[in-house]
C-alpha cells in the first residue's frame, strides 16, 4: 500500500512545479520529478531544489488558522 502524503501548499506546488520545468531534461530535474511523482514529501523537496519551505509554510499556517476559527462559529 502506497504512503498517503498531503501536499495542499498551493504557492509551494507551483514553485516546486516550476522549478522542475526549468530543470527539465537534466538529471537534477528528473530527480526531482522523481521524487514528486513518488510522494517525497516537500522537507526533502525543498532541500533537494534549494527552494526555502518556510517562506511558503507562514501563509499556510495563517490560512489553516482562519479555516479553524471560521469553523468555531
């Protein structure tokens, strides 16, 4: 059974996305498309693509925040 993994970062998506078509056709950009395709989670991503997580992790923990109190109501 495959490993469930969560990726609902939008903006981290697209950046990790974007940086694999940029890198498309060399080794590093088939590792990287490895790595998604398979479910590696976006800490190793990330510091695989040199791309900062936390600059992208601030807003989601900001939306996560306003779904929970919305909720509360």
């Amino acid at each position: 059974m495959k490993k469930a993994f969560i990726r609902s970062n939008r903006e981290l998506n697209k950046a990790i996305l974007d940086h694999i078509a940029d890198w498309k056709g060399t080794v590093h950009g088939s590792m990287l498309k490895t790595m998604w395709e398979n479910g590696v989670g976006y800490e190793q991503i990330c510091l695989t693509a040199g791309i900062e997580m936390e600059d992208y992790l601030e807003e989601e923990i900001f939306l996560t925040k306003q779904f929970e109190k919305s909720n509360k109501k």
